[in-house]
C-alpha cells in the first residue's frame, strides 16, 4: 500500500533541520533522542493541507485577495463546525422573549447539561420534568453532586448503567453488563487505550500486527506506529461497495506473519473514510475469520446512527457473534461508540464508551489500573453520552422536540450523502460509490498522466498534489485519499458530507469547474 509520504514531512524536515541548532542550545530533549515514532506517525485529516486552509482563512480576514471567498473545511467529520445546531435536549437553551410595552421578559428552557453545570437553574423552574430528572439522576451519581468532582476512572455508575442498558435494548435483548462498559474521551481514548495492551513484542522480536482496513481511518495507523506496533493492512473491495472479502483477509494475515505477530482486526463499521455498511453475511465471515485465526477483535461502530441507503442496515459485532452461538461467542471483541458522531456530533465534548465482551478478567483488572493513571473522562462528556443512551421516551415532555431534531438531522445527512454521491458521480474522471453511512464519500480520481508526472517532479503523491491545487484555487479543503491509504494505481479523496446543503452546493459547484479545468491543463 502507498501511505501519503509528505503529510508531516514538512514538519519532519524543520525538526531535523533544526536538529543541530537544539543540539547547540543544550536541551535535554532534541528530535535526536525523542520517541522516534512521534516524528514518523502520520495523521492526515490535520496534515499539511488543513494547516495551509487555516493560513489561507487567516489571509482571507486580512483582506487578501483570493479566487474565493471562504475556505470549506470538508476534511474532518465535525458537524457543529459544520453549522449543526446542538440537539435541544442534550444542551440548547432555547430563549423564548417578548415585549410588552417598555418591560422585557425572558424564559430560559435549560437543558441537561445547563443543569448539571449549574444546579441552580433547576430550582427556578421552566424547562421539562425529565430533563430535570435526567440531570438529577446524573448528579446523584457525582461526588458532591458536582460534575467538576473526579468520576471513578471507568466512569459514573449510573451513566455505565445507562449505557449497558442502550446496548442490551440495540442488539434485542442480549445481556450487557454494565462493569464491562468503561467511559471514555470519545472513542478514540478507548481505542488507543486497547491497542497500548498489546504493546509487547514476541519472544522472536516480531511487533504486535494490527490488522487494518485499507483505506483507514488515520487514528489507527498513527497509534500503530506511535505505540511501535506493526501495521497490517486488508483492503476493502471498491468494486464491490467497499466490502470485506475473505480471501483478502487470508492474504493480509498470512504476509503479515513474515514480520509480525499478528493478533488484532480492526473493522470500522459503518465505515470511515469508505461510507459503506457491512451487510450482516459479511460480519458473520469477519467473525468467523478472527475466530479461525483466534484474533481479538475492535469493531469502530461510532456511526452506528447514520445508515442511509436502502436495504443497508447496521449490525454490532456484539450481536451477531452471539446469535451466531458457540464457539463465535468465546471471541475476545472490544466495541466502540461515541458522541461525535451519529445525530448528535458533539465532537468537542468528548464522550465515548468501550463495551468488553469475553476479555480476559485479570487482563481486565491491567486495563482498569492503566487508565486509573488519567483518573477520568471529562464528567461533561459523560453526561452527553447518557443523554444519547437515556433520551426521551415517547410520552415524556421531551420527546417529541427530540425526536423531531433527531430525525430532521439524519434526513438532511441522508440528503446531503444523496447528493454527493450523484454529484461526483457525474463529473468526468471521478467515481464514487453510494454514501451507504457514515458521514463521508470516498471518490476515485482518475488523472492524467501528465497531471500524476507533475506531482512526482514535486515529489508529491498525485493526490495530495491535486487536494492543494485544489484547495490554493478553490478553497475547498478536502483530504488526499494517500493519507488512508489505497490501492497502488489508484488515487482518491476524503470528503465530510457535513456541510449544509446550501455549502454543499457550493463546495461541489466549486470542484466541479476546478476538476474541468485541471482535467484540461494536465491532458494527455
């Protein structure tokens, strides 16, 4: 696989340019004794062509003159940036006003986590009943009833019991056991926390392979190599909807083994940067695989919400490896969520789950101790996870606003995954499979020669090259599909269908008459 070479090799190159001259100053860290697996991790989707979108905003506001007038950040999954409106019942407050004559007056409709932060607010009045047992509920389970008190390190009580419960009503009443639930800063703590258990190498010196799709999610590459673990990629099937097939997986694993101790697949489900959604024929082979080949198994099941197409449907790995029965249910999984994504897209807040399914329990008792060592996720980033496996139920004040902003939120995504979809399927020399889930597309460019010839006299990948041509004409900030990697031969992009469908519009309006024109200055 070819991984975008130049995402931080411009940052790489000042480190070791400047290597001599903090040398020189006598410091005890320089980038020659520091964890040489910082310098050669790789994170794409904040790389080198988001910092030069932030330089251009910043240019912009100074009054430069550019071919646009805004940059589009279309390269991260971060609704609220995106112009989301937070879900009223996790935390708008609504102001409701009038006038009457020269007297103003105001009614404030707090919301869970206004009345968690400030307990006041529930002693004036005015906002929903449930809203306010809800906050009740969750401050009862705080020290002090304060949500600025230490949370144990796997998290409030009542919330893991909360989130147990979510679990056990999604997979049809299959048991979940809230001590097997720990809370995290979003998934991607979690995530990170499991993969550093298997930071040991074999009695032969062969690292830890981790077994991931190709194309990724860049969390997951840069924490391998981070944590010096050893990097196994399997490739979706782009022919095929991005699916998993299992003679790629035999393939991976078996060449994996000529330098790595392979025990870890990782499957990201509704998928990310891919948008597909595993049909639960395909879930049942990667199970059966993991427990042929007795893998551990982390399913990335953050975009378990946001399924859009037709027939598609999510499944969790938890519950498709036990209606499957035994032996499948003596598999070792590690599930994911989070409050990023889905309907709620509090990326900022930072709240995620991890659910343990037949691990280990000394193991078990290692991690508790490990992640004790950050004491706890932010209790606020708690609270909105309780709000997303606790909300409203029909008949409470609530529920219908919920549900109503709820929807609403998914239908426009679905809209917006639509019109993607079809919009860069119909320009020429890009193709893109249907936006299955998740909250982005993965379109294939198709460049001339010339174009893919320019790029490596840059020593560029053609790609990465084409997202800054794109990004220095148009402003539109997307991410080189190197940065996820891809087949050799191919070239792709990441783009978030998270802009509002009026930016929607313009985003793609403004690539379509930038690609017409690259197309016709590269020609062969």
């Amino acid at each position: 696989m070819r991984l975008i070479t130049q995402t931080y090799g411009l940052v790489s190159k000042r480190l070791l340019a400047s290597s001599a001259r903090t040398m020189a100053s006598n410091r005890v860290l320089t980038v020659d004794n520091i964890n040489p697996n910082v310098i050669t991790m790789q994170y794409a989707v904040r790389g080198p062509i988001v910092i030069r979108a932030v330089e251009l905003e910043k240019e912009l506001a100074k009054g430069a003159t550019k071919p646009f007038k805004s940059v589009i950040k279309a390269n991260i999954g971060d609704a609220h940036a995106m112009g989301q409106v937070p879900i009223t019942f996790i935390r708008q407050a609504k102001i409701l006003s009038y006038f009457s004559k020269l007297e103003f007056d105001t009614h404030f409709q707090f919301q869970v986590l206004a009345c968690v932060t400030e307990k006041s607010l529930m002693e004036r009045g005015g906002y929903p009943p449930d809203v306010v047992k809800h906050a009740e509920e969750i401050l009862g389970g705080c020290g002090g009833n304060s949500v600025g008190a230490y949370s144990q390190s796997t998290g409030v009580d009542i919330i893991r019991k909360h989130v147990a419960e979510y679990i056990q009503r999604r997979d049809g009443g299959i048991p979940c056991d809230p001590e097997n639930v720990i809370l995290s800063g979003g998934a991607s703590e979690s995530i990170r926390n499991v993969l550093k258990l298997f930071m040991q190498h074999s009695a032969g010196g062969k690292k830890t392979g981790v077994m991931i799709p190709i194309p990724q999610y860049p969390l997951y590459s840069a924490s391998i190599e981070e944590f010096n673990l050893g990097q196994v990629g399997y490739y979706l099937n782009e022919e095929n909807a991005w699916s998993l097939d299992e003679a790629e997986l035999e393939r991976s694993l078996a060449e994996s083994h000529k330098d790595f101790n392979t025990k870890v697949l990782v499957v990201i489900n509704p998928g990310n940067p891919t948008g597909q959604v595993l049909s639960r024929e395909n879930i049942e082979l990667i199970i059966k695989f993991a427990h042929k080949h007795k893998l551990f198994l982390m399913a990335d099941e953050v975009y378990q919400d946001n399924v859009y197409a037709e027939g598609s449907k999510f499944h969790s790995f938890k519950k498709v490896l036990c209606e499957m029965g035994k032996p499948y249910t003596d598999l070792e999984l590690a599930s994911f969520h989070s409050v990023s994504k889905g309907y709620m897209g509090e990326c900022g807040l930072r709240g995620g789950y991890v659910e343990f399914h037949n691990l280990d329990p000394e193991v078990y008792v290692l991690f508790k101790k490990m992640i004790s060592a950050k004491l706890c996720s932010t209790v606020l980033g708690q609270a909105v996870i309780d709000c997303v496996v606790n909300p409203p139920q029909p008949g409470e004040p609530s529920y219908d606003l919920w549900k109503r902003e709820r929807d609403a939120v998914l239908a426009s995504l679905k809209e917006r995954a639509v019109l993607v979809q079809k919009a860069y399927g119909s320009i020429e020399g890009v193709s893109c499979n249907p936006v299955q889930g998740a909250m982005y597309a993965f379109p294939q460019i198709h460049l001339p020669k010339r174009a893919i010839e320019k790029a490596r006299s840059l020593n560029q990948e053609p790609d990465f090259f084409y997202a800054m041509q794109l990004l220095e004409n148009t402003g539109v900030c997307i991410v080189p599909g190197s940065g996820f990697g891809q087949k050799e031969g191919t070239y792709h992009f990441r783009t978030t269908i998270l802009p509002q469908p009026a930016l929607m519009k313009e985003m793609l309006d403004r690539f379509g008459k930038f690609h017409t024109r690259f197309l016709e200055e590269y020609k062969d």
